[in-house]
C-alpha cells in the first residue's frame, strides 16, 4: 500500500511539472518562468508538491529546502506555499533561513521577494531568535588611551632619602 502511495505521489508530481511545462502556456506559472533571468531562480525540493494553475500557487509539503541563489538565501520548513502573482513566499513548521550568514528561525515565515523582507512569528508561548553577523568597523573611533600612571613604589623597599643640594 506504501509503495502504491509513493508511486501516485510521483506520477502526481510528474504530472504536474509536465503540465506546467507542456499544456499551461497561458497560466502564470509558466509566464513567470519564462521571465526567469538565469541565476534568479527559487529552488524548492520537498516530499510532495503541487501547483495550482489557476490561482499561481504551488504548495511544497514535507522536508521543505528552498535555495535563492539571488539573494543567497537558504531556508527550511515543513511546508511552503509561493504565491507566484503576489511574490510571497510562506513558510510554516520550524521555520529556519539562513541568509548571507545570519539566521532567524520561527513557527512561521513570510518572505516577500520584491522587497527583500522577511516576516516571522513564533509558536504561542514562543519568541522569534535571530542571529545577526555583526562587522567591527575599522574606521570606528579607537577609546582614548588612558594616561599611564605613575609607579608605586614597592612597599618592600626603603624609600630612598631625599638628599637637598644647597
């Protein structure tokens, strides 16, 4: 029963990259790739996905990987859903991105693509963590040094007499 689900979900997928490629040349979907620039493309793997012609939304469920090479973007989820007309991309369950080093991890995240802007909210009871790279700025003013202070004389030792010369 197992294998015969696997293989309707792979003739599902297959299916559908065939009629997004072959028999939807009007739908938004196949517009928005052939706009496509080389090296803008959102890679998106996951257990199932399915596109919806109609309303330009293709849902990705199951070990969601997304790659933005653009934006050097990573991200991983439990599901997605890209809103191809609006340039949304939502992401939901343990949410992590990875992004030019920094990291933000949430139950749910909102990418919007033609702003480059990401919006995150947690699990009730939970709070949002993002880690930031922060560069030390070479030019940033240096403290001041503090005036060395004069020794203290050891308290072991003698002080030394104070010769007058007249």
């Amino acid at each position: 029963m197992r294998a015969r689900s696997a293989k309707i979900r792979g003739w599902l997928v297959a299916l559908v990259s065939t009629s997004l490629v072959m028999g939807l040349g009007n739908s938004p979907l196949v517009k928005a790739q052939q706009n496509i620039v080389p090296g803008n493309a959102m890679t998106v793997r996951s257990d199932i996905q399915e596109a919806n012609s109609k309303t330009g939304v293709i849902t990705a469920r199951g070990n969601v990987q997304v790659f933005y090479p653009a934006r050097k973007m990573q991200a991983t989820s439990a599901q997605a859903q890209y809103f191809s007309r609006e340039r949304r991309l939502v992401m939901t369950g343990n949410v992590y991105v990875l992004q030019e080093g920094n990291s933000i991890r949430a139950e749910t995240m909102t990418y919007l693509v033609d702003e480059g802007r990401f919006i995150a909210t947690p699990q009730t009871s939970q709070q949002v963590e993002s880690i930031y790279l922060v560069k030390d700025n070479e030019t940033s003013p240096q403290p001041a040094a503090s005036p060395t202070p004069a020794p203290i004389p050891s308290p072991s030792l003698p002080a030394a007499p104070i010769i007058n010369p007249q």
